[in-house]
DNA sequence: CGTATATTTGAACAGAATCAAACAGGGTGG
DNA sequence: CCACCCTGTTTGATTCTGTTCAAATATACG
C-alpha cells in the first residue's frame, strides 16, 4: 500500500532510540533520518507514526485540489509531529532540511499512555501546546494584517535563533503559505520592514534583526 | 482572585454527575448550568475546568487590546471545552444559550488519565479532533473566499440540524468573528445565497437550506 | 559563464473593509 | 393594541489592502 518509514526515509542510520538523553519516548521509537524535500507524512495517508523531531525542521502542509496551499505549521527539534491526526493525516509533513526524528508507533504510544501516567501527561501537555500555537496562529491569519504576520513570523525565528542573526529555514513561497499571503505579499513586507530598518536582509535566507523592540511591537 | 465555577455560573442544580449515561468523565465532575451570555471561562484566567458540554452552544473568543476579535470554535453538545489551554486561558468561553455542562478540574482529569487508560485514551481523541477542526478552520480562513467560509458554517449547522429548516444559534457578529470577516460581509453573503436560491431566511435566526448540493459544493 | 530557480518590483485589479444610512424585529410602556 | 425605542441586520458608496499578472533582478548550481 505505501512503503514503510524506513523505507521511504531511505534511512542510513537506524538504531533504537540510541543518543536520545531524558525522552521517555526514546524506549519506543526508532531514530531515522529524512533529507530536505522528504516526506515524513502524506496527506490522506492513515496515521502510522508520531514523530519526535530531533533536529532540523519541518513543515506540515495541506494541498486543495485546486493547487491552494495551507502550511499548518513549522516544527522545530523537540516537537511532537502527527499529534493532531486521527485515522487520516490531513496534512502531508516535509523536511525543510536534513532532519533526524524518533518514529513511534501510534499503537505502542496509545498502549504506553494507557499504562504509564508520564507518557499519558507527555501527550497531553504536548497537545494542548500544539493547540494553543494553533489558536495563537489563527489570530494571526484571520485578524492581522500582512505586515503584522511576517514580524511575527521573523519575531518567533529571530527568539528561536537567541541571536541578531536569523537564518530563515523556509522559503518565501513557505512563508507565504503559512501566513495565507501570497509570495508577492510576502516579498513587499521584507522590502518594507528593510526600508524602516526593523531588519535587515544580509542573504536570500539570513537577515539581521535591527530594532528588535519594532519586530516585536509590530508581532504583537 | 476570581470566582468559583459555581458562583459564577450562577448555578441552580449543582449535582455529582447525576444524570449522564455513559459519560466516564460523570464520575469526575459537577454538572452546572450556564445562562446565555454567561462566561464559562474568561481569556488570561488560570486554567483549572474542562467542561463536558452537555448541552447548548458555546463560543470561544479572543479579544485583543486593539477591540478585534476572534471566535475560535463553536461548540455543541458531546464537545469538550477548554483542552487548547496550558497554565492560562488563551480564549474566553461563553455561552449562546441556556447551556448545561460538566465541569472537570483539570488536575482530575490528569490524575485519572495517568492512571485510567481509557480517560487518557478520551483526552487524546477529544484533543486530537479539535486540532483537526482547528486545521480545517484555519485553511476556511487562510485561503477561502467570503462567500466559501459563509456557505460552509451554514453547511456545518444545516448538518447538525439535519434537516432544511435550519436555526442559528449564534449572531451575524458572531459568525462574523468566527470566519475572520466583518458583519456587513457576512450580510452580504447571506444575502447573495439567498438571490442565487441556495438558502432563504426564514426569520433572522432562522434559514432553509433550498440547494443542499449547491450549499455543500461552495462550502467544499 | 550560462541556465534554471527564487526573489523582488511594478501596474492594474478585485475582494473585502470601512463609513454611513436605512431598515427590520422585539420588547416595553403607555 | 399600538407607538416607540433599542438593538441587530441589511444595503449602498467609497476606500484600501492584498492579489494578480507581468517583468526585471538576484542567486545557486552545474
């Protein structure tokens, strides 16, 4: 019907849950390792795994038939991926880069939540925090406007890198995606947060955060 | 700090669960009665209910400082209220009508679902559904036009209704919020699927749904 | 260096928002 | 029972933000 992770993953280095330090899940999974472009997930296909992503980032994102494009979101090193499925994934989830991720089985993780509390509160907390992410973006698309959007998107890159120097993992059309702009939009609002010296872009894929204190007012 | 769930609910006929079949949360919770426009919960409050909603409808929404307001999900009988949250409400939860529901506190609820498979199992699902819907909500507003999210929150309802005379529980405003639109747009809509004869209003809260194909194939 | 791809910029357009006014409905009190 | 008012809804005219279509420019990669 559909090859398997390990297949798909065209994994070099699987290994149970080895060099994972204080994941409860580490016991359950197996560690794999997906190239920029891959698939962890496809959208309509049934639910097998949940990811715990190690490192690199990816995105999860949704096709319409008629070619409209949704990014659910962008996951980064820590996160839970396919929490939010049931039977089916909606959403397909791609590597943006080289990632490594700990698949565990679905099945082992309901039978695991069922019998040990920790796991069981695990999966709630991380849920609950995938919710309140999902309410916090839906604000963002239904109520703010373009510029508003793309501050916060660079505010929430520019507090994960801890640095003045962000590098952006995702393209523009990614970008546009998710904030429900188009590429074009997307573009002008960079131009427009260069020209007032909020950032600034120091390559296609790396800017520098000028005014810190004006990308988070602008995010708010 | 802030009241009790049953003095601000004003409640009449506090009771232990008395009167629900089947529900393994009844054990857990207090059933309480909610009247329209009452607040279940308010947006920054300490999160310390999930609310089994036994009864009427309910309205979560975000207010932001600068008035714009977002509804994040109507919910009906069956649903669970109040999962999205960690330590704080992001939203408030306020009820359309006469509502009746069963209040869980929340470190209950973790408790029994550590150590009670099926509670956790019951959480996992309610959550991972409502992160569904939240998905499919947010492509509505991200990347639908007017008239495609009106016509798909009057299928939604003409579903649950299950019939063509179709009421509204919820205001123009409301809905309004709920699909990131303004009242007026919303009108609008309403009024150009009444000219096109895919609906009729038969009072202000109140539709037929004369086209189920055509409202169905907008809504899509 | 040249080519394919990604990004930026420009001009015209469209859809929804805003501002403003008219129009119900639903209660209330006379 | 009717006139009135308050609120919620509809409609109209205009504006504005973001889209679309098109072209230019930059970047990465062989």
């Amino acid at each position: 019907m559909h090859l398997s992770v390990v297949d798909r993953a065209n994994n070099v280095g699987a290994s149970h849950g080895a060099g994972l330090t204080n994941d409860p899940l580490a016991a359950f999974g197996v560690q794999l390792v997906f190239r920029r472009n891959d698939e962890l997930v496809r959208q309509e296909d049934p639910t097998e795994f949940v990811y715990r992503l190690l490192s690199g980032v990816v995105r999860t994102t949704r096709l319409a038939d008629d070619g409209r494009r949704q990014i659910g979101a962008f996951h980064y090193a820590g996160d839970l991926i396919g929490l939010e499925d049931g039977d089916i994934h909606l959403f397909s989830a791609e590597a943006l880069c080289d990632c490594s991720v700990l698949a565990v089985r679905r099945t082992t993780l309901e039978a695991e939540a069922a019998r040990n509390g920790d796991i069981a509160r695990l999966l709630w907390t991380a849920g609950s925090k995938r919710l309140r992410e999902m309410q916090q973006h839906m604000v963002h698309i239904g109520r703010k406007s373009a510029i508003e959007r793309v501050a916060a998107i660079l505010a929430d890159l520019a507090g994960r890198a801890g640095r003045d120097e962000v590098d952006l993992p995702m393209s523009r059309q990614d970008i546009a995606d998710y904030l429900s702009l188009t590429i074009e939009t997307v573009s002008r609002m960079f131009s427009q947060l260069q020209a007032r010296n909020v950032i600034s872009l120091t390559g296609l894929r790396c800017m520098r955060v000028c005014n810190p204190a004006a990308l988070q007012r602008l995010a708010a």
